[in-house]
C-alpha cells in the first residue's frame, strides 16, 4: 500500500513575497519509512537521517531531516473486517445514487 505513496519533505522561506522552496526530499513512503539497510550508524533514538536536495539559490549547508518511526500491527476480527467491508460498500452505493440523483437533476 505504501509503494503507490510518496513523502514529499520541503523547506521553504516564508519570508520572501515568492515563498521560496530552499530544500525539498521526495521518496517512495514505503522505501522512506522502512529501508532496507542502514549505512552510517545513527544517534540514539533517531532511526532515520535522510538529506535534503537544495535549490541552486539556497545560501547554507544541506539541511538533514531526522526522524524515528514505529510500527504497530494490530488484528482486527474478521467479524469487523466484514462489517466495515459491508459498511463501506452501503456507503459508495449510497454516494453513487446521490451522485446520480444529481446527474438527473442537472439534465432537466
């Protein structure tokens, strides 16, 4: 699921009229989140230290994004796997009728 999302990280200055992008970071989520192996050690508690691709007018040293994340896998009951399943196809059944209740609407 997170293969088909990307993190996009973007510092930018406030400050001027233009509302400059100075440094931007931009990965799959899913490779950004969980990668596959570390190269530098890291500080304690910090999982992840990723750098930032600056723009050619940003005047400093390139900025570092550090971050830790935590995963949490929780079971849910098939009982309620079915009931969301249920609920969320009423939902678009429901949507979808709204939808072309409009449609018909429109057309008169």
């Amino acid at each position: 699921m997170l293969e088909s999302h990307v993190m996009k990280f973007e510092l930018t200055q406030l400050v001027s009229s233009v509302g400059d992008d100075l440094a931007v970071y931009e990965e799959i989520a899913q490779n950004c989140l969980f990668p596959k192996c570390k190269l530098t050690p890291t500080y304690p508690g910090v999982d992840r230290e990723l750098l930032m691709k600056t723009s050619p007018h940003f005047p400093g040293i390139v900025p570092k994004i550090e971050f830790s994340t935590r995963t949490t896998i929780t079971e849910i009951p098939l009982q309620y796997r079915r009931k969301n399943y249920m609920i969320r196809n009423h939902l678009k059944r429901v949507l979808l009728n709204m939808i072309h209740h409009l449609l018909e609407q429109m057309d008169l």
